[in-house]
C-alpha cells in the first residue's frame, strides 16, 4: 500500500521545489530598464533575493527584494560623493 503513495509524494515534492525555484526566479528579476548592477548569488546575504542598484541620470536607487515586498533606497545623484564596490 505504500508503495503506490511513493510516486504522488515525490511529484508533489518535484512541484513544490520547481515552484519555489520559480519564486526566487521571478523575485530576483531586473526591477526597472536602464544601467541595473546586481550582486552574484554566490556572494553572501544575496543567495536567494539579490541586491540590485539602479544607476539614472537623476538618481541611484539600490533595490533589495524581500519574501514579502521590497527595500528601495533612492538618491539623487548629486547628493552621491562616491561608490565603493
């Protein structure tokens, strides 16, 4: 009797990981058109949502998504003395 529940359980297991996959995917998407900068995944604190920074000619907006909602910081450019990577 357990065996026929095997095979559900791992689609159902298969679907949950594609769907979070899809979820990380489309949150860490570019946010805006222009000049978009965004930090490797492979650097800590930015696995699973990464930090995005928008450069405009009027301002600088750094963008971090979150599980809910989303961190944006704008600043105009010239209030912006220098950049530190």
């Amino acid at each position: 009797m357990a065996d026929g529940l095997v095979f559900p359980a791992a689609a159902v297991v298969a679907a949950i990981g594609i769907l979070l996959l899809m979820f990380f995917a489309w949150k860490g998407r570019q946010f805006a058109d222009g000049d978009i900068f965004r930090a490797s995944r492979w650097s800590r604190g930015n696995r699973l949502f990464p930090t995005q920074v928008l450069i405009t000619p009027t301002s600088v907006v750094h963008y971090t998504p979150e599980l809910v909602g989303r961190k944006e910081h704008s600043i105009h450019i010239a209030h912006v003395a220098s950049v530190s990577i």
